[in-house]
C-alpha cells in the first residue's frame, strides 16, 4: 500500500498544483484587466481636465466680450445724452430743422442699435 499511498499523494499535489496555477492564471488576468481599466480612467482624466481647460478659456473670452458690449453700450448711452442736450438747449429754434431731424435720427439709430447689441446679450447669456 506504501505505493499506492505515494500515487494518491503525488495525484494530490499535482491537483493541488493545477488548482494553484489555474487560481495564478485567474488572479493574473484580473489584476491585468484591473490595470486596463486604471489606464482608461487615466485617459479620462486627462481628457476631462483639457476640456474644462478649455471652457475655462472660453469663459475668458466670453467676459472680455461681455465687457467690450459693455462698454460699447455706456458709449452709446452717453453719445445719445449728448444730443438729446444738443436738441434740449437749442432755445428759440435756433438750430435749423434739417440739423433737429439729423440729430433726432442719429438718436433713433443710436436706440435701435443699442437695442439690438441688448437683445444679442440677452441670447448669448
């Protein structure tokens, strides 16, 4: 019986063996499909920091526009309270009608395109 003992032991250990490498195999394959998925995270990442990248930048230059209609506007604004004090202090109609309908149409311009710079302002936002 002393080989028979010794064949069911050897059989035992290289079950024992193939159970080990087979345990081996699957471990191996699942730290490899777990540094896979490290690395597609990684590329994310990356990929997600250059997009608010660049909509951080697209913000800059959003506000440098909002800025410059700003301004453009108060311009506009204060072209228009120039005339309309040119209109106001001619006293006695001392300003020549042609030059009172002039005035008055730069200012319906002047309204009509700040209005308009408001309304494209109003769709951006």
């Amino acid at each position: 019986m002393g080989q028979k003992g010794n064949d069911i032991n050897n059989d035992f250990l290289k079950d024992q063996k193939n159970s080990a490498r087979i345990s081996i195999d699957e471990l191996l394959q699942k730290v490899k499909l777990i540094i896979s998925k490290l690395k597609d995270v990684k590329n994310e990442n990356i990929l997600l920091k250059e997009n608010i990248k660049n909509l951080n930048l697209k913000i800059s230059e959003l506000k440098l526009q909002h800025t410059k209609i700003n301004t453009e506007l108060i311009n506009k604004d204060k072209k228009i309270s120039e005339l309309k004090n040119l209109v106001l202090n001619s006293t006695n109609n001392k300003i020549p009608l042609k030059d009172k309908d002039e005035v008055k149409s730069r200012i319906k311009e002047l309204i009509s395109r700040i209005d308009n710079h408001l309304e494209q302002y109003d769709q951006d936002d």
